[in-house]
C-alpha cells in the first residue's frame, strides 16, 4: 500500500511541476507581447494580462503543493533548532498537522468561493466564470493536504530521487 501511495504521489507531483513550469512559461510569453502589441503595434490587448494574473495564480497554488512535498516551502527554523532533540518531533507533528489544517481550510472555503461566484463573468474575459479563476484554491489545497497526510504516514519525501532534483544531478555526474 505504501508504494502504491507513494507511486500515485509521484506522478500528482510531477503533474503539479508540469503544470506550474507550464503557467510560468505561457506568462512569460504572453506578458512581453502584451507589451509589444500595446507599444509596438499600437493597439492594447485586454486579454494577456488576466490571463496572466489567472496564471499566476494557478503557479502559486499548484507549485506550492508540489513545492510543500519537496521540502523546498519557507520555513523559519530559528527556534527549532534551538530546541533540544526530543521536542523537534513534536515541532515537527505540529507543524504538519497545522499545514493540514490550512490545506483543508483551502479546500473547503476555497470550493465555496467557486461555487459562489459561478455564474459571475469576468469582466476582462467575458466568457470565463470568476469561479474557474478561483479554481487553483480547493485544487492546491487537496493536493497540499494529500501531501500531508503522506508526510504524517511515511515520514518526509523531500529525499526521494523524483523530488530531490541534485541526487539526480549528482548520479548523472558518477555515471
């Protein structure tokens, strides 16, 4: 069962990088021709910056899950590693249980905004739902907290060869 979820983590994982790699790539293209339509051809689009904004969002939400699981998230550790060793696990308990808290607080006020604003418009995209740009919320906020429950029963991933990108770097360079 272990290797099963573990399996089905890696590739929600590398989905969530995909994805992320993806909303960075597609917002640094349209946003310079943006620019360029606006100052070089002389006529301003009104799409490349909503949907640069939507895409913004889609990178935070779905990258910091991705980003959670690898151990690469913000983490201030100046008291903890002040702490004497037979309490960094408690710590650590703590702070897990309270990311899960947050990503099920996502989820749920998340789904809600969704469902409350569906059958608004944005202004800017007169065919897109203001529920679809809130989206990425509930979306990261599953995908955190399924990250998390992986954490509370198999310990931390950041080490595993699909997360920990310099292992792999560091084997290409043995071979």
């Amino acid at each position: 069962m272990k290797n099963l979820v573990l399996g089905v983590n890696d590739v929600i994982y590398r989905a969530c990088i995909t994805v992320a790699g993806l909303a960075i790539v597609i917002m640094a293209t349209i946003i310079p021709w943006g620019v360029f339509s606006r100052y070089v051809l002389g006529q301003g689009l009104g799409w490349p910056e909503p949907i640069s904004i939507l895409l913004m969002v889609v990178f935070t939400f779905i990258g910091a899950a991705a980003s959670y699981r690898a151990g690469a998230h913000m983490a201030v550790t100046s008291l903890t590693d002040r702490l004497p060793n037979g309490a960094q696990p408690l710590i650590t308990l703590f702070v897990r249980l309270a990311m899960g808290a947050i990503a099920l607080f996502m989820l749920i006020w998340g789904y809600k905004l969704c469902v409350a604003t569906w059958n608004q418009f944005l202004s800017t995209l007169p065919t897109m739902r203001v529920g679809i740009s809130y989206m990425p919320i509930p979306v990261g906020g599953f995908i955190t907290l399924l990250f998390v429950i992986e954490q509370l029963l198999y310990g931390d991933q950041h080490a595993r060869r699909v997360v920990d990108f310099e292992a792999v770097e560091e084997s290409k360079e043995a071979v």
